[in-house]
C-alpha cells in the first residue's frame, strides 16, 4: 500500500523509526513505534474508517484531538477513537460500519467483581491541561514549592506547541518569541519535570467533576481510574475547533486545523496533495504554509470577511508563493463519492450571503477547516456549579494566541498560590497589561517605506502592522532595530548611529517570525545589491548559482536573478538565509522567492467526474443531524436545547455535544433568536466516552 509519509522536510528531523506491523481488515499493515491508528492508517493511504449507521455516509479522521468520534474504529472488536488510541503489534482493526456489536464485552468486559474500592486522594492543585497555559503555571507553583498534579491526555506534554514549526511571535524575554513552537513546549516541558513539586501524569483524561468536589481520572496508560479532590483547580484544557455546515462537510479528507497539522508536523504524514483552506486566521494562515513546507499545495485560501483576520505577514508569506486568497468567499459544498475530489465556492454579499453566479469549483484532495476556536470550558462550568474552587488560563479562559496562554498561565500560577497562602509579592498591574498586549488584535495595515539608505549595508524591515513582536530588536548585536512605541506592538526601524553600523550579522533576518526582513548590501556595487531572504524550505531546492524568482511583499514578480550564497547560522540553523544579487532600484523591494510558481490553480470546471455521494450540510457529526433538521425544530417554535435533543439526538452522541452545540446555538441566531431565550443543555458527567468497566467501582474516601 502507499506510504504518504514526508521523507523531507526544512524544519523537522525525519528520522527512521522501529517499524511495527498490525492488520487492517485483510490486509497487514505497518505502523511507527507510537504513532495512533487514525495516523497510521493515513499514512497506508486509508482515510474512509467506516460509514455512519444513520445514511451510510463514510467516516474518516477530522479532529485528531479526541473532541469528536468521526475516526472510530473497531480495534480487536473493541469501539475506540483511533486519533487518541496507539498501535500496538498484532491489533486487528476493521472500519465501523454501522453500530457496534457489544455482545462480545458481555461476557468479561463490563463489570468486574474483582475491583477493589476507588480512594480519593487529596492534592493541593490539580491543573488539566498540559499545554502552554497549564505548563507556565504549574512552573510557577513548582518554583513556589506548592505540590500540584498535572494531568493531559496526550503522550507528550506542550498541547498546540507540538504542532507549531513556525517561530512565535511576542516577547522575546517573556514568552520566548523568536524560538520555534515545539521547542518552546520542549523547553517548558523540561522545566515541570525539574521541579520536585510537580507531578505529571500523562495519557490520562480528566472524566468528570462531581458534587463532591472530586475530580474523576482515567489514566488511560494503566488503566486505572481515580478520584482526586484539589483545593484548587486550574481549568488549562484549551480550546476545540469550530465546525462549519456546507453540503459534504463530513466527506473523509475534510480536517479541522488541528488535525491537519497533526499529520504533517506531529507524525510527518502527508494526507493530500492539493488543500483548500477555509479561514483567514492565524491558524488558517500559518496552517497553508506547513502544507507548502510539507510540499503540499495550497490551491486557495477562502475567507468570508473582506479582509483575513490574522497577522498580515501570515498572509504575506502565502502571497509570496502564488496562492491565491480570496477574501469575501465561501465555501457551499464538498463533493465525492468516498473522498473530497472537489469544492464549489462562491462570492459573498455585505450579509456573507452567497452571490449567485460568482460559484467557482475548486479541484482538491483536502479541505481545511481553520473557522475559529470554542474554549473547552465543560470542566470549569461544572466545577462552579458543584462550588470546587477554580481557575482558568490559556485559550480557556480566552481565545488568544499561544504566547499570550504562556503569559496567563504565568500570572494564574502566582493567584493560585496567593489563594493558598503562600507569601509571595503581589503580581505587578503591568504584568496584566502586559498580558493584555499580547492578546490584542492586529493593528491596521500601514504603509512602509521601502525607500533607499544612506548607509552601504542596512535591513529593510518590511512589518506594515503592528502586532506583538520583538525578536529582532533583541538579536542585533548592536541594538540598532528598535521599537520607538511604548510596547512591543510597534512598528521596528532601524537606526544606526555614526559610531555604529548594520554589519550583516543577518541575524535579524534568521529570527524573523514573519519572514519580514532583509539586509540589503551595497559595499561591492553601488549599482548591483545583494539580498538577504529567509528561506524555511528544502536546502535540495536551491543552490549558489541558481536563478530563482523573486518577489516583492505582495507576492509580485520582480523577475528572476541568481543566487550567490546559502548559508545557516549558528542556533538559527533551521532558517536558511539566501543570498541573490539584483539590481539597486529593487534592492529594498525584494521580499522572498516564489518556489511553488508552477502548481495548480483555481479552475471553473463544473464537472470534473459524474459519481458523487450527495449529503446534508451536517450539523451533528455524531448522529448525523442536518443544519435543515435543526432549523425546522427552531422554526417549530422550540426553544430548549433538551427539546432538540430528545427529537433528533443531537448533542446526544459520543462526543457529548462538543462539536454541534455552538453550531446549534449559531442557528438560533441565524434565526433571530436571543440567547437568553434558548434553555442550556443539561451538562452530565462523564465529559468523554469511557468503558463502563471503569466506573462500575465503589468509591470511599480515606
């Protein structure tokens, strides 16, 4: 079978791993040593996991975060969600076709007579969640001496940080900006495991929060279920990704962002060849250009508001490599028999309402959901309702960006020990406005002037918003690129003294998050310049001597002009500074290079194939409930949430509501309906799908 697995990549180490062999259906299969079904079984080039009991429709992976359970599978007879479930040697594994079959789990597997009673175990702090958040408070208990018990789900602490290639932004003193997300989650992860107060439990999912306050763990690894009672909890679970309903939403080869850069950054798998990005957010932003890293390419960028909501250099970067952003569009529906092949997109109106006669259909094996976030916030609603003292952090407490979750967790430690007493300083007011900074939105797009120097060697600085950044003031040896606002939201110049100049340590250039920067140098030729670019891709594609194409920051030709140097420097090894030599009336213009000229664009074919599964703009993944289903109820006159439920079973399936509910709420409004006219859902324990065996214990407190 195919293995589309990335043998290269500019950022990441592709190592060899110990292979492992397991059964898929009739077939055998190999896996990585740690890798989950859901990732293996895409890398064999398997992506349908089964078909849904209600219409047959197939299943495929879309989250890969264990928030939803369109990836599950029958493994050894068993039901389980393979995005959250590691290979083991000799597993046979089938596609959910249908409902389970529980008559084998009868017999042994439900309820067994041998368990002995569940002790409650009494802790100080209990943190779920052990991504930037939850890492950066924990640090600051640990350093404090209060003991405190992390828990995540996951097998490798960091959260989202595991899947961040890219360099942060913010600051470079606080939230190390300027370093690369997953070695800001190696950095903070060997810091919680340094501290003796702390304690780390990974693979283990919080179930439950009860009245008495006791916090429900299955430590999936051991198989082992306990109850913890914390004086303190610190809620740090993050955020899950928005949904979207269009027709054929639920078609394998459909990702939310999340899961998209799980394949290809976490595990190195490459699940497509040709993506459509729905989101002009960061995350839908930075998400394209992973896929061009990972030599996927990117069709179009699709955004419905007139202009994308994440950072300019973001959108800067695509623009540089010819992928078309079309803002004011959306998409109507996927089509394909078993596997998206294809999307039909359309202009919006002022109200974002399709425009009739603007459809365009777009050939694509993926489309990536990047739509918003949606706070995990189950586990803090409950720990108020039962009265359990808490906190929050993170994308939790507010959707923000990673660096601002590490600066919240920061501060949220320090009041966590503050309400246990522990005699600290109290937390200075500019540290909360500080935090505010970095959550603040982009600032509007500026001009810049791109003008010529006096000076023979000089940066251009090609940052046209302000947004929360630093690195490049503080890696000029000489200070000479500065930030004249009064924070870091600013826009950087430079400005060299007479005793002072720009030597072309490059070093700027290296640590740009954004890929903004240049060093121009005329100390050879005052006619013909050279020019430094950051390049993040493959070293294989480009050589001295080369003539690449070049590119202004908009992504405009300024032609082609030979490369005369590459190079890496020194603890910035994994950005490539490429040196071409063009003429001095381009010199400052000069933004990047446009490697991915010849790939596919946009078509207006109507038609590309005949066969093709028809399905409903799905709402509830679960139980498959259309977004027609949910409106009539509305229409209807229904009002509570319970009432939906009990007519159709939305929120009623494995994920427990978690995907559909805010998109159930979103057609209330859509409706015209306040929300203070809508009932709640009623939210029960357990938050997660977990096996009865587990909880048919006893329980006493010591």
């Amino acid at each position: 079978m195919p293995q589309n697995r990335i043998k290269q990549h500019p950022i990441l180490s592709v190592s060899p791993k110990e292979m492992i062999e397991f059964q898929w259906v009739d077939k055998t299969l190999q896996a990585k040593t740690g890798e989950t079904i859901a990732s293996a079984l895409i890398a064999n080039g398997i992506d349908i996991f089964g078909h849904h009991p209600t219409d047959g429709a197939p299943q495929g992976l879309f989250c890969a975060n264990g928030q939803c359970s369109q990836c599950m599978v029958l493994v050894d007879g068993k039901p389980i969600k393979s995005c959250m479930t590691k290979v083991q040697p000799g597993i046979h594994v089938m596609p959910l076709d249908g409902l389970p079959d529980i008559s084998r789990l009868l017999d042994n597997e439900i309820i067994s007579a041998d368990r002995q009673p569940t002790a409650v175990t009494k802790i100080p702090v209990l943190i779920i969640g052990g991504g930037p958040a939850g890492l950066s408070a924990a640090i600051e208990l640990g350093r404090l001496g209060v003991k405190t018990l992390l828990v995540d789900d996951k097998s490798h602490l960091g959260g989202k940080l595991v899947l961040q290639t890219h360099r942060f932004f913010g600051s470079t003193e606080a939230v190390y900006a300027g370093t690369r997300g997953i070695d800001i989650a190696s950095k903070l992860a060997d810091q919680v495991h340094a501290l003796e107060s702390l304690d780390v439990w990974l693979e283990t999912s919080a179930l439950a929060i009860y009245e008495d306050k006791t916090v429900g763990l299955w430590r999936v690894d051991l198989d082992e279920y306990l109850l913890v009672k914390p004086d303190v909890l610190l809620v740090a679970t993050g955020a899950r990704e928005r949904s979207l309903p269009f027709k054929g939403n639920t078609l394998p080869g459909i990702y939310g962002a999340g899961a998209f850069q799980t394949l290809v950054n976490r595990d190195l798998i490459k699940p497509a060849d040709h993506l459509l990005i729905i989101g002009g957010g960061n995350v839908g932003l930075i998400a394209g250009y992973h896929a061009l890293q990972a030599g996927i390419n990117v069709v179009a960028l699709v955004e419905a508001m007139p202009k994308c909501g994440g950072y300019k250099v973001h959108e800067d970067k695509l623009a540089r490599f010819n992928v078309p952003i079309l803002t004011s569009h959306t998409i109507l529906e996927a089509k394909g028999k078993d596997h998206v092949q294809q999307a039909i997109i359309a202009q919006v109106d002022d109200a974002f309402q399709p425009i009739s006669g603007t459809e365009q259909t777009l050939p694509c094996d993926c489309i990536l959901i990047a739509v918003g976030l949606n706070p995990v916030d189950e586990f803090i609603q409950k720990a108020n309702e039962v009265g359990l003292p808490n906190f929050s952090a993170g994308d939790e407490k507010e959707i923000a960006e990673a660096s601002s979750a590490m600066f919240s967790g920061k501060i949220t430690g320090l009041e966590i020990a503050q309400y246990l007493g522990v005699d600290i300083p109290p937390i200075p007011n500019a540290w909360r406005d500080f935090e505010a900074i970095l959550k603040s939105h982009p600032g509007e797009v500026q001009a810049i002037d791109e003008g010529m120097r006096a000076e023979q060697v000089f940066p251009v600085l090609h940052c046209r918003q302000e947004i929360p950044c630093d690195p490049c003031t503080s890696v000029c040896p000489y200070g000479l690129i500065i930030i004249g606002s009064q924070d870091i939201r600013g826009l950087p110049s430079f400005s060299a003294p007479d005793d002072k100049t720009c030597i072309a340590c490059e070093r700027c250039v290296a640590i740009c998050p954004g890929l903004a920067i240049t060093v121009v140098d005329f100390r050879k030729d005052p006619d013909q310049a050279l020019v430094s670019l950051p390049l993040e891709f493959s070293e294989d594609y480009i050589y001295a001597g080369d003539r690449v194409p070049l590119t202004d920051i908009d992504g405009n030709p300024l032609g082609e002009y030979p490369v005369t140097r590459v190079r890496t420097l020194r603890q910035l090894s994994s950005t490539r500074i490429v040196q071409v030599q063009v003429p001095a009336e381009i010199a400052t213009k000069v933004t990047g290079i446009q490697l991915n000229a010849g790939w596919s664009t946009p078509t207006n074919e109507t038609d590309l194939f005949l066969e093709t599964t028809e399905q409903d703009a799905i709402v509830c993944r679960c139980e498959h409930i259309s977004a027609e289903t949910i409106r009539t109820l509305i229409r209807e006159g229904v009002r509570d949430i319970n009432q939906i439920k009990a007519a159709t079973k939305a929120t009623m399936g494995s994920c427990g509501g978690k995907t559909c509910l805010q998109l159930i709420k979103k057609i209330f409004r859509e409706e015209g309906i306040q929300m203070d006219e809508i009932t709640e859902p009623i939210q029960r324990p357990v938050f997660i799908e977990t096996p009865l065996e587990i909880l048919a214990k006893n329980f006493q407190e010591d």
